[in-house]
C-alpha cells in the first residue's frame, strides 16, 4: 500500500509506512537508500549526497533527471527507495506512528 504526501518540499510517496522517494521542489528525486549502499550509488551519474542544511543526510540521495529520464530509470530509482523502506522495517527502524 502507498500513498502520497506533501513534504519536505515536494511530493513525498509513502510505502508501507515509510518514505521511498520524493519528487522534489528543486528539481530530480530524494531517495531513500540503505545507508550501507550510500558510498556505491554515490560513485553512479547525476547522483548527489541529499544535503539539508549544512547536513548532509544519511539514507537519501538525490537523482538529477538525467538518472531517469526513461520509465526503465525512474523504476529502478523508484525500487531502491522501496527496498530501502523495506530494509528499515525489517531492521525495525520504523517510527511508529503518532498517537491521536
């Protein structure tokens, strides 16, 4: 199950409790990734450290449009953040969500 939410300036998609990617308000993608994989994706084409701040976030990279510019692309991206969201779960570093 998924869903849509704006966030984080942009348009964020929750899968299974978790954030996988974002289409985001400065332009390419924020995916999630296993903070394991971070260093190999980084070494790929258009992809960047997501930088916050003066942070640089662990578990999110950015994805120029060059990266998936066809649907093959976007899916491979798209996938990455999905398995990410994944592994936290079954690691158990999902936040359980807010009491109402």
């Amino acid at each position: 199950m998924w869903f849509e939410k704006k966030m984080m300036g942009g348009l964020c998609f929750i899968v299974k409790g978790g954030m996988c990617c974002s289409v985001s308000g400065r332009g390419g993608l924020l995916v999630r990734i296993d903070p394991e994989n971070q260093e190999q994706l980084l070494r790929e084409p258009y992809v960047q450290p997501m930088e916050m701040g003066a942070r640089t976030m662990k578990g999110f990279v950015r994805v120029a449009p060059d990266a998936y510019r066809t649907q093959a692309l976007l899916r491979k991206w798209v996938m990455v953040g999905v398995e990410a969201v994944e592994a936290r779960a079954a690691k158990g570093k999902m936040r359980k969500p807010a009491k109402s």
